[in-house]
C-alpha cells in the first residue's frame, strides 16, 4: 500500500493528467438522453430529427447535429436557467444512427449500405445487392439534397479512369435508373448476333462493336465486308466506313459476307494466281489480285475463257491506272493475259539496229525510236530518214522525214510517230533513200524471220 502511494504521489507530482475522453459528435437519426435532476418533467429521450434538431420542453427547438454532447449540455443547462434557478443536466447518446447510404434500384427496393465512415462508389454498389445489367444502368449520387455526380454503372465497374470512383459520406443518397436504350437487331458476321439494346445516338459501327465485333475467314479482306440497316419500314441502306448513320428502334443491322468466286489469272501478270474474289468482279478486279499485268503484257487483248468460250476484252493502261472493261467474271472463268508482241525497228545508220519491244499505253515519236537505237552514228545523217509502214495486204508505203527539220527548228511533223510494225531507216548522205530503204528490209525480214521459228 505504501509503494502504491508513493505511485500516486510521483504520477500527481509529474504534473500528467488522466486523458479525457473526446465528446461524441451529435448526428441525425441519433437518439439523446437528457436528464434534468430533480425534474423528471423535462428530462427523456429524444431523436434528432432530419433538421439536426430535437424538440424538448422548455428548451423547444434545438439544433443539436453537428455539436458535441458537452456542447449540447451546456446549451440545454441554459436555456432551462431562464426558468429555474439552479439546475443540473447531463446529456448522452442514447443509441446512434447506423451510418449508411440509401441506394435506390431501378426496380424501386432500397437498401442501406452501412459505412463507417466513407467508401468509393463503386463498394457501395457492390454492397447494395443491386441487379440488372452494368451497361443498362447509370447512378446518380445525392448529397444534402443536391445530384453532385451521375456515372455509368458499367465503366464504373470496368475501372476505367475517365469515370468518377469518389468517396460516397454517411447520409449521401444514390439513385440507380435504368438508361434509356434502342432495341437494335445485329445479324450476319458479327460475335454476338441477336437483339441488343444500345445507348441513344449509337452509330451502326459502334453496333456491330457492341455486338462482339466482325468475325469473317482469314482469307476475305475487312473491306469486303457489306454493312446495310433494314428500316421498319422494309427499305435497306448500305453503310460505307466512314458514315455517322445513328441506329433507330427496330433497326437491323445486317453484317454480310461476300460470296466468293474462284477465277485462274495466268500469262504476263506479276503473279500467277487462283484468285477468290467477290461474286460479280471485274475484269480489273481480278488482275490486280493477280499483281496487275507486267510491262511486257498485252492488257489490251485479255483472253477470258468460260467453259467452251472465249472472249476478248480489254484492260488497257491509261494514266497509270487500269482501266478494264465491264466484264463481269464468273466462277471458274480463266483469264489469260497475253505477251505484248508490239515492236518496230530501227535499222541503217544508228549506233544499235533492231528490234524494240513498245510498252502498251506509250506514244513512240522518231526521237524515242532513234534513242533506243542509241542514236545516228558518224556515217549517217538526220536529213535522210524514213519511215517504212505496213499497209493491208502486205504492202509497205515508205515515208520521208527530214528530221533535221524538228532537231533544229522544233517542227513536230518531222518528228512523227512511229506505230507497231514500223521501219525507221536512217540513210547516209550520198545514197539513194528508196533503194536502200528497199534492200535492207527484205534482208531485215528474211533475218528476223528465221530467228523467230
């Protein structure tokens, strides 16, 4: 006992204190008990009331929320005073308010999630029980009466950082509503096809996203996917890539695959191919499948071969672009792209004579033909040339140019063009023109002729 003392006589004379206890803080929904002594008319329990005040004799109205219970007492001892002359109160809490947060569901239950103190939206959804479909719901959070935000339920849940995830207080009130939706049909190549329910303003694309995607074989391009939207009314639109179309209630939404043909593309192509193509193609479009004809092809005299057919069409170069013909292919057709035996030659007084391939599509001049030639050597001269031209029937009219004439003065029409077939002679200038012109053509002939067998 005497150690005991000894304690308490060093515990006082360090000058510590015992520690207080922090007064509680009133809140609504609290239940307070009052107690006056000696009168027992003015003392009870009292709740506070959605305004933060209770309602007591003598004392009336007092608004009690927001106070501590020291704080209350003391307002209660003074307002009996104006009454009674001396007067004892004790206040305390009775029983406290459970904290929560009233969650309002679309089908019109509410549940009180209990919070200690707060917790994000998200874990009071996810405590409330709530039912119905994430990305058919949008939430709305009360405070002291006022909407202070409004969410997606479903990005919410998804965690996506552009929707808000903030503190939901004690007392907040959340209202869950259905969102307003378009009943839309999704068919055809998509993940998911069946009836969905959009959001207001969704465009066909974001549909067909809606609906798990395009799901299409590896070998159909994207592009050749068709979408259309049938109306109510029975009329269908196609929709391209870029279009801003919005869906309306009771549209479909068809998401069609091509159906493919098989067509062979052989011959002076860049690449050799069975091509599986849309139904009803072009003619074009089956050579640029195959790469598109190559330089030394004739793309002006494709062979089309249908069962026991043969037809002839064009897909001639013109700009750098083709150009083809109308001709609808069908499956099992063969197209063949034949050589581009178009030539002319060049012989006499030139640095190399012969034959040159011409490029469908190219205008040829005497200056082209004289450059592939590599020119007019020392012996020969530009006054003396002509060209030398197949005619019907086998014949060969011979034309004199002076092409000195368009070297020296510019004079186009001594610069003509040469055609398939034709002789560019270079003379010298002491020989007879049509003399040579004659014997070295027949030899040239008889040449070319036995190197072509």
């Amino acid at each position: 006992m005497r150690s005991l003392a000894v304690l308490a006589l060093v515990w006082v004379g360090s000058g510590l204190a015992p520690a207080q206890p922090v007064p509680a803080t009133v809140r609504v929904g609290d239940t307070l008990t009052v107690f006056v002594d000696g009168y027992e008319e003015y003392s009870g329990d009292f709740i506070v009331q959605a305004d933060g005040s209770i309602y007591a004799p003598i004392v009336e109205r007092l608004v009690v929320a927001g106070r501590t219970t020291v704080q209350v007492q003391a307002e209660v001892r003074r307002r009996l005073l104006r009454q009674l002359r001396r007067v004892s109160v004790s206040v305390l809490i009775k029983e406290q308010r459970k904290r929560s947060v009233a969650v309002h569901s679309p089908d019109g239950t509410v549940n009180q999630v209990e919070i200690p103190d707060s917790r994000d939206l998200r874990g009071v959804l996810a405590g409330s029980g709530l039912r119905g479909k994430p990305d058919e719901l949008v939430a709305t959070v009360f405070r002291e009466g006022k909407a202070i935000q409004m969410v997606p339920v479903d990005r919410l849940f998804q965690g996506d950082p552009e929707v808000w995830n903030g503190r939901v207080e004690p007392d907040d009130v959340v209202v869950v509503l259905s969102r307003e939706s378009v009943p839309v049909w999704v068919v055809g190549a998509v993940a998911k096809p069946g009836l969905l329910r959009v959001r207001p303003g969704t465009t066909v694309q974001q549909t067909v996203a809606s609906a798990g995607g395009l799901t299409f074989p590896e070998d159909i391009p994207v592009s050749d996917i068709r979408l259309s939207v049938r109306k109510a009314d029975g009329s269908e639109t196609s929709v391209t890539e870029d279009s801003t179309e919005v869906v309306q209630p009771g549209d479909t939404v068809y998401a069609r695959i091509p159906r493919l043909i098989r067509v062979s593309v052989l011959g002076w192509v860049n690449r050799v191919t069975d091509a599986r193509i849309r139904e009803e193609s072009k003619l074009a479009d089956a050579i640029a499948f195959a790469g598109g004809v190559r330089e030394t092809g004739a793309a002006s005299r494709v062979l089309v071969f249908r069962g026991s057919d043969m037809m002839t069409a064009s897909a001639t170069v013109k700009d750098d672009r083709l150009e083809a013909a109308q001709l609808a292919l069908q499956d099992g057709d063969v197209v063949f792209v034949p050589q581009n035996q178009d030539q002319f030659y060049v012989i006499g007084r030139v640095g190399r004579p012969g034959a040159f391939p011409m490029l469908e599509g190219r205008a040829y001049r005497l200056s082209d033909a004289l450059g592939l030639a590599q020119g007019i050597d020392s012996l020969g001269t530009p006054r003396r040339m002509a060209i030398v031209r197949p005619t019907v029937g086998g014949k060969y009219v011979t034309i004199p140019v002076d092409f000195d004439l368009w070297y020296r003065d510019g004079k186009a029409e001594a610069n003509p063009e040469v055609l398939p077939g034709d002789f560019v002679f270079v003379s010298t200038a002491r020989q007879n023109l049509l003399d040579q012109v004659s014997r070295i053509i027949s030899t040239f002939l008889v040449v070319d002729a036995v190197f072509r067998r």
